[in-house]
C-alpha cells in the first residue's frame, strides 16, 4: 500500500510540474521525507496527506482510490475463516449479530 501511495504522489508531483523541493516547500514537509513516501519507505498520517493534497491542489481520491478496503473485498473465504476459529456458541452468537445488524440497515441488501 505504501509502495502505490508513493507511485501515485510521484506521479502527481511530476505532472504538476514540480522537483521534490518545490513540493516540500508548498507542504511545509521535508524534501528528504517526501523522497522516502514516494519510494513507499514511509507512510505519511493523515494531516501530512492533507499537506500534499492542499500542496498539489488535487483530492484526496487522487491518492487513496484503491487504497482504502471497499466492503467489496470481503469475500466468503474471509468470512469462514474468522468464524472457523470460534466455539459453536460464539458462531451463533456473531450470526446473531450479523442477522440483526444486516436487519437494521436496509441498504446493505439495496432493499430500500
């Protein structure tokens, strides 16, 4: 994940035209800093992501599109597996769960 964040950043760098400085200036980062995000040896937080953003004047999805897990990735092989290690009782019990969170919101099964 940090190696695409980096591609991405420098991608948007260079299509904006500016050297790892000029962006380290408009961020108020270090140039060394953004080096090693956009090599994916660092992974930046979320107020120094808002600094690149702001600095490249671009939205955040430019960045994070794919990064971020969509409920689409969870598949039933993912399921079963944090089930399989459960007592039968707390399967029933996470069933229950399931059953009545999915029962409460209606747009989880695009019934509406």
């Amino acid at each position: 994940m940090k190696e695409l964040f980096g591609q991405r950043l420098r991608e948007q760098r260079i299509k904006h035209g500016l050297t790892l400085e000029q962006l380290a200036e408009k961020s108020e980062l270090s140039s060394n800093y953004i080096g090693m995000v956009e090599r994916g040896l660092k992974e930046p937080g979320l107020a120094t992501i808002v600094k690149l953003l702001n600095a490249l004047n671009i939205s955040a999805d430019t960045l994070l599109c794919d990064l971020v897990p969509s409920a689409s990735h969870v598949t039933d092989d993912e399921i079963r597996k944090r089930l399989e290690g459960l007592t039968p009782i707390q399967k029933k019990a996470a069933l229950d769960l399931l059953d009545t969170y999915i029962s409460n919101l209606p747009y989880l099964t695009d019934e509406e």
